[in-house]
C-alpha cells in the first residue's frame, strides 16, 4: 500500500506558525509517528511553497499510489488548477486541514478542492492527516 502526504504552502512551518491554529509540533515528528504506527503501508512525504511543483508531484504520484491525501493550504481557496490535477490523476485524493475552516474567515469557506476529492476532513489537528490515512486503508 503506497499513499503520499502532500503538504501546500506555509506547512514547512508547522509547529512555529499560529501554534495557536496549527499547534506546536513539526510536521517532520508527527510523520515520524505515522510511520511508526502504519508499518506496513509505504507512507512518503512532499511538501511545496510552490503551486506548479504541488501540481507537479500530485501528476508523478497520481498514476502510482493508492491515495493521496492533501492538504493544499490557502491554494485550497484559490487553486483551478490543482483541482485541474486532482481530476487528472487517478489516484484518489483525500482533502484534509490541521484546523476547522468552516470555523474561521468565510473565505476559507470555500475550496477548489472538494468537488474532485473523495472526501474532506477538517479539524482534528495533526490527527486529521491520520483519520485520512484510515479512510484510505479502510476503502483497500
Ligand atoms: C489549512 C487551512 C488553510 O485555510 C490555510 O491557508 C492553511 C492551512 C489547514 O490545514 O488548516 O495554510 O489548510
């Protein structure tokens, strides 16, 4: 079982960025933890600051793993055309955010994403990326 995390803009920054939003762990430690705890699935990593290598890696991993779960950050809001590569690719993308989007600015109110993803989970903190993992391995 081969599934990619990949992480947009701003989540280099996790554990120093609004811990207050975001929390105070690295992602690198939590990713650490998930491969711990899931031995036996292939869990890979990505992140970019940049929308076309975001895109680029969601065309190289789409027609390989068995599902990506994404976390596009604010390119979430603005992003045809990641949405554009989601729909390319036949992988299945799962949406996730560290934070509960419907509860903040309205503008965060709306993704590009969701329409073309499986499904979308929010709010759990770093534990969102888990919840997504499970609803991948749940599906196999
Ligand atoms: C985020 C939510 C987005 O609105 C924001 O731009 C991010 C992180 C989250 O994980 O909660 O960068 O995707």
């Amino acid at each position: 079982m081969d599934i990619i995390i990949i992480n947009g803009p701003n989540l280099n920054l996790l554990g120093k960025r609004e811990p207050t939003i975001y929390g105070s762990k690295g992602f690198e430690d939590y990713f650490k933890e998930l491969l711990s705890r899931y031995p036996n699935v292939n869990l890979s990593y990505f992140q970019s600051n940049v929308e076309g290598e975001l895109i680029n890696q969601i065309h190289e991993s789409g027609f390989k793993v068995d599902g990506i779960i994404l976390n596009a950050g604010a390119f979430t809001h603005t992003s045809l055309a990641i949405a554009d590569a989601i729909s390319a690719v036949n992988s299945p993308v799962i949406e996730v955010h560290i934070s509960n989007v419907f509860k903040r600015e309205a503008v965060r109110h709306h993704s590009f994403i969701t329409p073309v993803c499986v499904g979308s989970i929010c709010g759990f903190g770093l534990d969102s990326y888990r919840l997504a993992l499970e609803a991948i391995l749940e599906d196999k």
